[in-house]
C-alpha cells in the first residue's frame, strides 16, 4: 500500500472535456397535461438533459431544484406542492435512463389525478424539451498513476469534472463514470471506485464535487500510513 499511488495503472487515465450544443427537441409543454405526454415521447438524451446534466448549468447554486421539470413545475406553472415531489427526486436511485423517466412520468400522473384542475392551466411560459450534442475535447492532462491521477483532478476544468463524472453516466447507462470505471479497471481499486461513484452531485457545486473526488483519492495516503 504504501507505494499505491506511484503503481503503474494498466492504462492512462486521459482527461478531457466536452462543448455542448444544445438542440431542442420536437416536444414542447404549455401546460401539465403537454408536459406528461411529451416525457412519455421524449428522447432518453432529453430526459438526461434536464435531469443529471443541468447540474452544469446551475453548479454554482448550493440550494434550489435538483432538475428542469421541478423548475418549471414550481416557477412557471406556481404548482408548488408538484415541484417539492420533482425536486425530490434522487437520480442516484436509478440504474436506466427509462426507470428515472417512469418515475418522473408517476409524480406528474398521480399529481395531476388528484388535482385534474391543473392539467389544462397554462404555465407562464412553455418548457421545451432539449437535448444536447456533445462535442469531447482532449486537454493537456493525462494520469499513468494515482498521484497523477489526483493531480489531474485537481487541475482540469470544471468542464471536464462534469464530462467525466456527470455525462459519462448517459454512455455507461447510469452504473458508473469515467473516474470509477477506470479506478476499479485499470487501477485494480474497486472499494475507492464505489466511494468515488456515491458521491452526490446535487448537494454540492462542481468544485464541490472536485474537492469531493480529491478526498477520497487522497484518503488512500491516511490508510496505508
């Protein structure tokens, strides 16, 4: 243990970074009733859109909606008991993009069930349904060990936190992130793998989230002392 973080991995860790295009998408919701039957058809891109990746967006706010829906539902269309049930909502439990939209398409149901006045009001302003193309960018840091690995860490953008830890998810359909998956295959680390994946993303700021991912690496160092 005590030469852990000069062992070789098996293969580099290659940090890069990602640009977004933000496209929106063919649904659009005027109202509750528009906004159950467009998450129904949505793409699953959309759903993680405004789910797992508007954390990027928002990064630097502490407090607020864990996601887009909740947003609107509150702000937009002052139903405010149904925004507290969407901003409830913990991704973390969900292990496919179709299990987060069945939920997500519950609250909405069983809300508009037993308040079937609020279906047909018109919100102050429509939600469309975005998706995002993502364009990756290699940077300047690559990682052989995890000494270089927590250097890494701690020097790259926050957009490539974000790409690695939070986009990620979408390509590994929610199971992992790119940091995990690497500890736990090329490092031989699936114990610090698991401890870097609970991390929660919406009770923290993306420095945050980095400060977090550091710890944990770091903490290897107290452990084999």
């Amino acid at each position: 243990m005590t030469d852990i973080f000069l062992q070789p991995a098996r293969v580099p860790f290659r940090f890069n970074s990602a640009a977004h295009l933000l496209l929106i998408g063919r649904e659009r919701a005027d109202n509750l009733s528009e906004l159950l039957a467009a998450l129904r058809t949505c793409s699953d891109s959309s759903i993680f859109e405004h789910t797992f990746r508007t954390l990027q967006e928002h990064h630097f706010i502490l407090r607020g909606f864990s996601n887009d829906f909740a947003r609107w539902a509150y702000n937009d269309c002052n139903e405010i008991g149904l925004g507290e049930k969407l901003a409830g909502l913990d991704v973390r439990e969900f292990t496919s993009i179709d299990g987060l939209r069945q939920r997500i398409v519950g609250i909405v149901e069983e809300y508009l069930r037993r308040n079937p006045q609020t279906g047909t009001r018109p919100a102050r302003k429509p939600f469309y349904f975005c998706a995002a193309d993502t364009v990756v960018l290699p940077t300047a840091f690559s990682a052989q060990n995890l000494q270089e690995f927590a250097a890494g860490l701690r020097q790259v953008p926050l957009t490539s936190i974000h790409y690695h830890f939070i986009d990620a998810r979408l390509r590994l359909k929610l199971q992992s992130n790119d940091f995990s998956m690497w500890l736990e295959e090329g490092m031989g680390l699936p114990r610090l793998a698991a401890l870097l994946n609970r991390i929660d993303i919406y009770t923290s700021t993306l420095e945050g989230v980095r400060r977090k991912l550091v710890w944990n690496v770091e903490s290897l160092r107290t452990q084999a002392s």
